[in-house]
C-alpha cells in the first residue's frame, strides 16, 4: 500500500509538532517536511506538494482554513482535507460540511484518531469519531430540521448496512471487503444512498446516520 503524504497547516508550531510525532509513529504515514502557519501557505505547498492529505486549522491568520480550502479545490477539487476543530469553532461547521471536507476531528482528542482520520480521508472514508459526531448532530439541529428517521427509512435493508459502515469512517474498500462485495458495487450503492438521503458527500450521510440511530 502506498504511503500517504500529509500536508500540516496550523498557525501554532506546538500543535503542528505534536501531529508530525503522533502521525511519525506510523510507519504508513508520511508528513510533508514544509509545512503550513497561514491558510495562503496551505495553498500554496498544497498546489506544489500535492499531499494525499490536508490536515487544516480552522482559525488561520490572512485566509482562514475553510477559505483556504476553497482555493484549493479550485485547482484540485479531489482533495482529501480533514478540518482539526475546537468545540469553540460551531460557527464554521455548517460551511465546512457544505465543502465536503473529508471529516473533523478535535484537538484534545485521541492520538488514534489522528492517524486513523488521515487513514479514512486518504482512502476516501469520511474522518469522523463518536465524540465529533455527536457535537456536529447537536451543532446542526440548529438547522432547518429534516426527518432522519423518515430519510433513513426510505433506503434498502443493504443501502442501511453500507450506510451504517460509512458513518463508522470505513472506505469504499474497507465496506467492500466487510460485506463481501466488490469495491465498484459499493460505490454504486453510495451514490444511490446519497441522491435518497439528499446528501452532497459522506460527511452528511454519515451525520444523518448517526442521526437515525444507524451507528
């Protein structure tokens, strides 16, 4: 399996230190040796690196990291991006989820979370732990409320399996090789899943899965 690059973009030399120890540790990880402080860096090396992987700080100095990212998917609208979050940043999420970031995970959260969010993100799999779930579901409810339940309840016995296994952070490959089918017709499924649901991307349908209970 080929090794996965990482881009870091934070404003704090501490925070961005501490993630190349965590991800060091893993020998299928490899960060990028320049690294980001501002969102117009984060641009920048993402355009002449072209990382796997995007780890980016919300609260960035010059361009903040959801305007960031934008400017990237102007050139790259592939790329994988994971937001590193604080339960202080409520404000942005709803932005981030419109922008199909690849998942969120908090900064006091567990190492392993770390390593496995990069994983999921570069596989395609949607970054996203229990604990972030549950604050996104409560962040969003102030949304215009939808029925979880009643959307949920439209799909098939199977759509509901693969559904479940994607808010759990899986890739197509991994719910491929889980429930004994090719890689090709979970991606079928994920794309019927999602015009059902109304969703735009796997954060969504994996935030309405936890909604309804699926997880």
């Amino acid at each position: 399996m080929a090794v996965i690059r990482v881009l870091l973009a934070d404003d704090e030399p501490a925070i961005r230190a501490s993630y190349r120890a965590i991800l060091g540790t893993d020998p299928g990880i490899e960060v990028i040796a320049d690294e980001a402080s501002d969102g117009r860096q984060a641009v920048a090396l993402t355009r002449a690196r072209r990382p796997d992987v995007v780890l980016m700080d919300i609260r960035m100095p010059g361009l903040d990291g959801l305007s960031a990212l934008e400017e990237i998917r102007r050139s790259r609208p592939r790329q994988a991006a994971v937001i590193v979050t604080t339960f202080g940043d409520d404000e942005y999420i709803a932005r981030a989820v419109g922008l199909g970031v690849n998942g969120f995970l908090t900064k006091s959260g567990d190492p392993y979370d770390l390593i496995r969010g990069v994983k999921a993100a570069a596989g395609g799999g949607a970054a996203l732990s229990p604990a972030v779930a549950a604050h996104l579901i409560d962040v969003l409810r102030a949304a215009p409320q939808d029925d979880a339940h009643r959307r949920v309840a439209g799909l098939t016995a199977r759509e509901r399996e693969i559904l479940a296994l994607l808010a759990t952070g899986l890739s197509n490959a991994e719910i491929a090789s889980e429930l004994f089918l090719v890689e090709g017709t979970v991606k079928g499924y994920l794309s019927h899943i999602f015009i059902k649901l109304g969703t735009r991307n796997r954060v969504e349908a994996a935030i309405l899965a936890h909604r309804a209970g699926l997880t």
